[in-house]
C-alpha cells in the first residue's frame, strides 16, 4: 500500500466516524414498571343512597327556617318544609337536593332557589346481616360500605367448619331477591393473595344478607 492510498483510507475512516457520531439516536419506548409493592386501582364504591332509618342534614342557603335533620321513615319517605312528603329511599342526596330545589322554585318571585344540600348526617339505616357458621351471626350497622371481607370480619369470621367457596350474598332486587355467589377460600386460607382475588370480592349492600355454609 503506498502512501497516498493509506491516507485516502483514513481520510474515509475519519468521515464514516463523524456521520455516525452525528446520527442522532432512534427514540426508544420505555415502559415503566410498577412501583413495588403497588396495588392495583380497586373498584370503586358505589355511590351512597339514601336507606330507611338514615338521619339527613337539609339546609337552604341563607333560609334559617329551611335549615332541618330529618329522619328517613320505615317507608322510605321524609318531609321537608314547603316541599310536603319526598320519597327519599334509594335516590342519592344529591337527587334529593334537586327534587327539594324544583319543589322549592315557586316559592320566590324570580324562581331562583338558594343552594339547597343534603348531607348524610347518620347512615343507620345502612344494614346487613350475616348467618350460618360464623362465630358472631347477627345484623350490623357498619355505617359504611363495606366488603364481603369485612362483613365476616363484623361477624367475627367464620367458624373451621365454613364453606368459604359456597358464601352466598342474598340481595333485593325491586320486588324480588337474587343470590350472588362469593369465593373466599383462596384469600383465607392461603399464604399469599393476589391482586386479583382481593379485586373481585364483592361490596355489600344495604338490606343484603350473607349467607356462610
């Protein structure tokens, strides 16, 4: 190789080494992985609604004499001034609010009802009842929504005789029942439990009754 060939050989070497450093580099995607110990998202809570038996705080802005608690009656209903007999039971409070604010809207010249709230002050009427072979059967008041989980733990969890694959909620649905099967074995008695099994147990309602064979 003679001189002016090697140095046309580095000549090229040098200019392939600077295009490759000018390439710029191809995005790469990177995905993140969970942080650990991180759960994932549970469902969410139903939205409350209003049982027999809760106590409701009812305020109309600026209107001391629309500012009451008032107890949700065995039938359902509630009364409320200016507004007469409302049909509280299975509505939210925020439906409640609108219904008193439609009633109300005839009760001022510009038909601008004040903001009217309604707030749960005491969810009593939120209740279930646990049977069968637990150690502490009876009806509970939780005062909020719970899981099947807990619900047993209310009872005091289940006796060493339990079925905890067989549980069965029994839930009103309008005029008539339904049964939810529920499956608690792989959560309590096992040595690990998984995200999944921990998703899926079930939310109790108010008025269900869990049933433990």
């Amino acid at each position: 190789m003679n001189r002016a060939t090697a140095v046309l050989l580095i000549g090229l070497a040098a200019g392939f080494a600077t295009t490759a450093a000018a390439q710029p580099s191809l995005p790469v995607a990177i995905q993140s992985a969970p942080a650990p110990g991180a759960s994932p998202a549970s469902s969410p809570l139903p939205v409350y609604r209003i049982n027999p038996g809760d106590e409701l705080e009812i305020n109309v802005w600026r209107e001391d004499q629309l500012q009451r608690v008032v107890k949700v009656l065995p039938d359902g209903s509630l009364s409320f001034p200016l507004v007469g007999s409302i049909q509280g039971a299975g509505r939210t409070p925020v439906e409640i609010e609108r219904i008193i604010s439609a009633a109300l809207t005839n009760k001022y010249v510009d038909g601008k009802v004040p903001d009217v709230t309604v707030a749960v002050r005491s969810p009593s009427g939120l209740q279930f009842s646990v049977i069968g072979k637990v150690k502490g059967p009876g009806i509970f008041t939780p005062g909020r929504y719970v899981t099947l989980l807990e619900a047993l733990s209310f009872a005091g969890g289940a006796d060493e005789f339990a079925s905890l694959d067989n549980i069965v909620i029994v839930r009103k649905s309008g005029a008539g029942l339904v049964s939810i099967p529920a499956r608690l074995g792989g959560i309590l008695r096992s040595k690990s439990v998984s995200s999944e099994a921990v998703k899926n147990i079930p939310i109790i309602e108010s008025g269900d009754t869990v049933i433990v064979p």
